[in-house]
C-alpha cells in the first residue's frame, strides 16, 4: 500500500506499525491535498481447496485467534477524514480486490471472501474492475447483493478515492460510481500537478450527475436526521419527491424521517394518505434485460431471518429509481401487495424483484389501483 501511494506521487507522512492492524496511513498527494487511510487489509490468494470451485480466490477476513470470533466493528472516522477500506491484496500478481466495509459492519473474523479467475484476469487486462458478488448466507437465504472493486497496484489510490465517494451508497450506485472514475478520481493526480489546479474545477463532477446545485445537495444533508445514511439515496428521494409533487391531483407529498418506515406519504385527488418506498435498482440488468432490486433489509434478526425481508403491509407502492441503470432520475411503479411472495418466507415479499411489464412508468395509475384495494 505504501508504495503504490509513493509511486502515485503521494508522500507518506505517517504509517503504523506494520505489525499492527489495522494499518493507518497519513499522505500527501501530488496536487497537496492531505488523506489518510485505515485499512483492514489481508492476503488475496488462490489456493486450492477441496470442495470448492477449481477457478476460486479468495482472501480471508481475520485478526487473532479463532478464539476471539466475536462480531467487530469496523472503525470509520465520523469526520471524514480517513477512509476506511477492507481489502484484499495479492502482492504477486499486484492487484487488490475492495468489499464494501458498510456492508461487513460488524464483520466476523475468520470468513472468506472469494472471487473468480475471470474477475482476477479483468482486472489485470483493463486495470479496474466492479461486480456483483452473490451472498448466499446460512438456510439458503440469500443476503444482500455485494459489489466488489479490483484493481492494479497503480490504481490504489483511486480506490482511496472511490470508497471516500462510495460510503453507505447502494449496490447499484456502488457499481456505476466504479464504473464512472471522472466522477471520484482527482484531474491533478500527477506530478507536475499543483493546488491551483484542484481548486480551478468552477462545478463539482458529482454535483452535475445528480442534477442539483451544491447549496440544494448541501440543504438536503443539513436537513436530513439520518446523516450516515447515503446521500444517493437522499437525492433519489428528492427527485422521487419533485416528480411527484408536479402531478395534477397529488395534494400533498412529503418525505418522511423514520428509520425502518417509508419513504414517502403522498395523496391524490383527496384520498387518504399511501405510502411509497423508494428503491434503487442494481447496475446489472437480468438476462432478459429487466432492472433489477435487491428487495431486502440490510440487517436480519438471528432468531427470524425472514425478518429481513419486507410484506406487503410495510407500504402501499414501491418506486424503483433506474438511475444507476438509465444514469437518468426516472421512476418505474408498482404496488406492494403485486409483488411476487417470498418462496420460504410466508407473508413476505421475494428479495429478487424484477421491473418487468407489470410496473408502470405513470404513477396516477398505480395511486388508482391502491385506492380501489382499499376500498
């Protein structure tokens, strides 16, 4: 890690013990800008192992003895000012693979983490990578969706870049910000750089893909009880909001700040008041081309684990945002009690949804639909 920093032009001011984890780091960029960095990082290697896919690498997430495998807590500065990174690393073949250290918090020690030849030799061949990791935990219950970054030795500081951009975003919007480096890479990362250079940007890239000014994007965090929570989301939920607030006939649509509840309440033509989650959908499509959602809680009860799923009762309508797939602010809509249910979970709603035929891009028609089950 430290010399892919140096090599990047970057001057390290200080660095732990390297006996020590989780490694710390202090540096300097080219350009001037100070960063730090505390990073959980492990051998990425690929070991064959009985049992297991001929094509499997992995690394494996521990510190200590087995004896301490008690659930730990990932450290993130609540300031910002050092950014948290759990990665794997194979100094051989010199390139890292990156998990999502929102997702493993708390993490349990002593658990692999594997990918694919392919994913290794795309990254090699282009450099940078993202993917989908499928999570299959205990019962076949499937876990939330994981995307993974890799990338070359001289792509880690980029990867600092990315995950200081990337904190507590969705799956889909964690994979097309992978996907779109102008967005979190510095234009003076170099040497012959400067800080005039970083300071002559007039418009911040981000600010642009979100189509809001900063003082809106400021305004919206300043206001928002939830603050760890990923500001993408906030945004969707902002436009989600604006949308709906221009249709004829909705007489009032307000965001709402309850942690676990719905997004948005709204009525339309005086009816009572129907309540709408807002859902990001993954950056990869099926195979036959529909947008997809992860439709499942982060976290789950131990003793119930189809806790982590949602019923029909949680909200009225579901509002898929196919940002990360169109890069547009556009909706798709659906009732909740429509949806396809859980196959093992009784009551509750399948994790793999699909925005196929049966959502609508007008949301006067599904208002309609909720209205008249009601009835």
């Amino acid at each position: 890690m430290v010399s892919a920093l140096e090599a990047s032009g970057c001057e390290i001011l200080a660095c732990s013990d390297e006996h020590t984890a989780p490694f710390v780091i202090s540096f300097e960029t080219a350009a001037g800008e100070r960063m730090g960095i505390v990073a959980y990082a492990f051998l990425a290697t690929r070991t064959p192992t009985k049992n297991r896919p001929e094509d499997e690498r992995s690394f494996q997430i521990k510190y200590g003895s087995k004896a301490d495998n008690k659930p730990h807590r990932l450290w993130s500065d609540p300031f910002g000012l050092y950014t948290t990174l759990l990665v794997g690393i194979d100094p051989k073949e010199q390139f890292f693979v990156a998990a999502d250290p929102a997702v493993h918090n708390p993490t349990k020690f002593f658990i692999r983490l594997e990918f694919k030849d392919e994913h290794a030799d795309a990254i090699r061949s282009t450099g940078w990578h993202a993917w989908e990791r499928d999570r299959h935990g205990r019962g076949g219950f499937d876990e939330p969706v994981e995307v993974l970054v890799g990338g070359t030795k001289t792509r880690f500081l980029d990867l600092i870049r990315f995950e200081r951009s990337a904190t507590n975003l969705s799956p889909g919007d964690r994979q097309l910000l992978a996907e779109k480096p102008g967005l979190f890479r510095s234009a003076v990362d170099s040497k012959t750089g400067g800080p005039d250079e970083a300071i002559a940007q007039p418009l911040h890239p981000l600010a642009e893909e979100l189509a809001l000014d900063p003082n809106q994007i400021l305004e919206l965090i300043a206001g928002a009880r939830r603050l760890k929570m990923a500001v993408r989301g906030w945004v969707a939920e902002e436009h989600l909001r604006s949308a709906l607030t221009l249709i004829p006939g909705v007489t009032k649509c307000e965001r709402l700040d309850e942690e676990g509840g719905p997004d948005l309440h709204l009525s339309y033509r005086g009816g009572r008041l129907l309540t709408i989650e807002c859902k990001n959908v993954l950056r990869k499509r099926d195979q036959a081309q529909r947008p997809r959602i992860d439709f499942q809680r982060t976290r789950a009860s131990k003793a119930n684990p189809c806790s982590r799923y949602y019923a029909a009762s949680d909200f009225d309508i579901v509002a898929g945002c196919l940002h990360a797939v169109t890069e547009r602010w556009e909706f798709a809509y659906a009732l909740t009690a429509e949806l396809p249910p859980h196959q093992k979970c009784a009551g509750k709603i399948t994790n793999n949804v699909r925005i196929d035929t049966a959502w609508i891009a007008d949301p006067t028609l599904v208002f309609k639909r909720a209205y008249a089950k009601l009835r």
